[in-house]
C-alpha cells in the first residue's frame, strides 16, 4: 500500500471537476435555449430580446451548476487506512460512510470523454451486497486518473500502479481484446430492426413540444397512405439500416479498446470508447460462466460469454449495462475457448439431452395454445368479425409444433469433473456452467403435466448470479441420481433408498 493514496489525512476530490461540470451543464443549456426560442417566436420577441433572454438563461446554469459542484467539492472528503476506506460528503445532509478494507469486492474506473480530457476518472468501490443499498458502495468523482489507479491496486492488488508494476500491467498478456471484424455481429439484435422507430417515436413528443414538427408527421402520413406499396417497403428498409448503424455505432462506443486481462487472482475488464470504463472480479469469487446466444446472434455464428460470481449486483444503479458481461459479440469458438480460460476447464463437446417425454410434454402445450387460441377466435366471430380469424389457430398449429421440438432439441446438460452444466432456450439459448462447489441446495419441482410423464425440474441454488439454475425436464430418477452425484451428501438424508 502506497503512501501516495493511504494515511490518516483527508484528501479532497480534484478541482477540475468544476471544469468538467461546466462543459456538461451545457447538455442542459442546449434544450433550454430551444425552448426560449420558441416561446420568443411565439410571442414576436424580436432578436435582441430573445439573444439576452437565451445568453442569460445559459449563463444562469452554467453558474448555478458551478456552485453546486463548487459546494459538493468543499463538502467532500475521503481517506484511505490500513483497516477502512471512508467517504464524507453532503450539501444539505452531511453523511459519513466508511467501507471495511477486506469487505471490498470491486473498484470500477468510469470516464466520459470530458473528463478524460481532464485527466480525471469516477471511482466506485462495491461491497457487492445486495441489501446494502447505497451504503454497499461509495463513489469519489472525481479523482485523477493515477489517484483512481493508485487506489485501485492498493483496495484489489495491495500494490500501487507506478513504476515497474504499472509496466508489467500493459506488458501482461490479454484473455482477450477487441477485434473489429467482431462488429459485424452487432446488428444480430431485434433493436436493429425496432429501435429506430422507438427513437422515432420517443423524440417526436419533445419535437412536438418545442415546434419542430411542423406538420412533418400529417405530410408523412398523407405520402404513406397515397402510395403505400412504396412508401411501406422504403420506410421499413430504412428503419433497418438505421437500425443496424445505430446497433453499430452502440457496439463501436462501448466496446472499443476492449481488453479483458488476468491479474494475479483477479480479472480485468476495460473498455469504452468514448466513456471508458474498467471493472475488477476477483476470482475466487468465481462460479462459473455462461454462453448467451440470442437467436439472431445463435443464427450469426456468435455469442457472449457472462461471468456467474458472486459479490456482483446485476445491474448498476442508473446503469442500463449488465456488469456480468465479460465480452462483445463474437465468434461461437472464441466464446467457448473465452469460457474455459475463465472458468478453468473447457465445456463439454457433447450433452446429455432429455427423454422423449420432454419432447411430448411440449408438444401437448403447443396443441393446449392452439385450442386456446381457436376457442377466442370463436368468440370473436360471435361479433361478426372477419372469417379470416379462423387462420391465426390453423398458422399457429405448425409454428407450435416446430417450436416446441426446437426447444427439445436445446435442451441438454452434463456433469464434468469441476462443473454442472445445463443448456436450453430457443430465442434466447443459454449455457451455464456452475461449479459444483458453489451449488448450496437443491430445489425439484414438478408440474401436473410432469408428474404425469414421470419428469422433475432440478435447480441449482446458489450465491452466484441470480440465485439458482434449472435443469429442466430430467426423468424423475436420473434427476435424483444427478443432483446426488453433483454433490456428493448434500441430498442423502432426503433420498429414500429401496
């Protein structure tokens, strides 16, 4: 632990933070002028009064933001000892916060590109406990770029990032980085298709608003209505090619500069092109991994690889990115080479599948949905609505039942030496290995149509991940018998023998 970051002194945040909250308040400043703008239209202000008008609202932020931020800074303190990692802060509610050294489970670096400019970063340490709300982690936004490594290494690696260790760190060689042919996976998303037309859509009322529209959505849907067989094919291609820029452009600004590295004990994740980020795991929290293969990706040749761990909430606070995805999209055997360096064997070649009772018992509820369907579709004729309604249980029949063996045929698992793993999904297929030590129970469910075929559900509870993994549809005795070979005297007491 370096003298630089621990001692008994309070430290202060960086002052350019007052710098960096100027150029940001001008994403405020940008709307609000807009809407001055068009009130001055409105009323015939005339220029000169709408110029003053516009100078002094952005003037007002920019202050008003600077003085907030300017309070914040006096108001803010931390320090790094040998035992506790503490935080004081508050404007108008002083808070004092500490976090004990050993109860750290990750130091995540974040820079948006004005404060990477600044040579500045935010720091957020987590206790990765689930309760533990806002005291499960504190931030310090923000500090230098060499503090926030400083700090880093001595909370992860007891060690500070200067000198020979932060040479050794860019000379380690990388489980992973980014390889820009991956790109051509990032459009193998539905948002490819969808998200242009919610973009379209969110920003249309805040364009309504402020008076942009002008009429652009009446004339559009006039040009629709006149000439629809052209008019529909050239809209729906466009959604789909700004559909997949977009899902590029996304993929290009979270993903460049990927690197995904093993320090002694731990992994590092970095990335971020624009807003760089790095995240730490350690490894000994580690129970497992999984291959996540949404069906266009599946389709494509890719998939992802996520980490199963623990001490690691799902999602950040504020954050729409899943923390357990430890890489891009990419190709199908890279991501299975990926998930055995990390989880430290390789995943089976083969799986077990399942009695052809699995496949029965999804074959009877692809029947009960249509049965369904043709039974509301009866009810709706009784309103005299169109004939045609009898096609969607006579379309769907044959899309059930391709379906539902699609999903028989997913289904699989396997018992390795170190690993319990269980594949299944159609959509969106999934691959879990977990580890066989951090399986702490065993829950077997099964349904009225499953007793009847003689099948059980057999889930893996677990402090890792979202707290329990299925096997779905195993015949009841193999189900026992793999839960009971899993781990070994978990179930003995509960199994009866004859």
């Amino acid at each position: 632990m370096s003298a630089e970051v621990a001692g008994t002194d309070w430290r202060g945040l960086d002052r350019r933070s007052l710098a960096a909250s100027a150029v940001l308040s001008f994403t405020i400043v940008a709307p609000a002028v807009l809407v001055l703008v068009r009130i001055a239209s409105a009323n015939d202000w005339g220029v000169t009064p709408t110029v003053l008008a516009c100078a002094g609202a952005g003037v007002l932020i920019v202050l008003g933001t600077l003085v907030y931020d300017l309070l914040r800074l006096r108001t803010t303190s931390w320090r790094l000892t040998g035992e506790r990692l503490e935080l004081r802060s508050g404007v108008a509610v002083r808070q004092h916060r500490s976090i004990p050294r050993e109860r750290v489970r990750s130091v995540d670096l974040k820079a948006d590109p004005v404060r990477r400019a600044l040579g500045l970063a935010v720091v957020k340490v987590g206790t990765g406990e689930q309760a533990g709300g806002e005291h499960a982690e504190l931030t310090l936004d923000p500090l230098t770029r060499q503090e926030a490594e400083d700090l880093r290494h001595a909370l992860l690696l007891r060690a500070p990032a200067t000198g020979a260790a932060g040479a050794a760190e860019h000379e380690r060689p990388a489980l992973a980085v980014l390889d820009w042919s991956w790109l051509r996976y990032a459009p193998l998303t539905v948002w490819s298709f969808i998200g242009a037309a919610l973009v379209l859509g969110a920003a249309y009322k805040p364009l309504d608003a402020l008076g942009l529209d002008e009429g652009l959505a009446e004339s559009a849907w006039k040009w629709v209505t006149g000439d629809p067989w052209r008019a529909v094919p050239l809209i729906l291609a466009v959604n789909v090619l700004a559909g997949a820029a977009g899902a590029a452009a996304v993929f290009a600004t979270s993903w460049g500069r990927y690197r995904l590295e093993r320090e002694p004990g731990r992994l590092r994740l970095s990335r971020g092109l624009l807003t760089t980020r790095s995240m730490t795991l350690e490894e000994r929290r580690l129970r497992g991994v999984e291959l996540a293969e949404p069906l266009l990706l599946r389709l494509g040749g890719g998939a992802r690889v996520k980490v199963v761990t623990t001490g690691l909430r799902k999602r950040e606070e504020k954050e729409a990115d899943d923390v357990s995805v430890l890489t891009p999209p990419m190709p199908l055997a890279g991501a299975l080479e990926l998930a055995g360096q990390v989880s430290g064997s390789a995943l089976p070649a083969r799986l077990h599948g399942r009695p052809k009772a699995a496949l029965h018992r999804r074959l009877r509820l692809g029947v009960v949905e249509t049965v369904v369907l043709a039974g509301v579709a009866g009810l709706l004729d009784l309103w005299w609505l169109p004939a045609w309604i009898w096609l969607l249980p006579l379309v769907n029949l044959p899309i059930a039942l391709l379906y539902a063996r699609a999903e028989y045929r997913a289904l699989g698992h396997a018992l390795g030496e170190r690993h319990l793993v269980s594949r299944q999904g159609v959509a969106a297929r999934r691959t879990v290995a977990l580890e066989r030590r951090g399986i702490i129970g065993w829950r077997i469910k099964e349904s009225y149509f499953q007793r009847r075929l003689g099948l059980i559900t057999l889930t893996a509870t677990t402090a890792a991940g979202p707290g329990h993994y299925d096997v779905p549809d195993l015949d009841g005795s193999a189900g026992l018998d793999l839960a009971a070979r899993t781990v070994p005297g978990l179930l003995d007491k509960f199994l009866t023998k004859r």
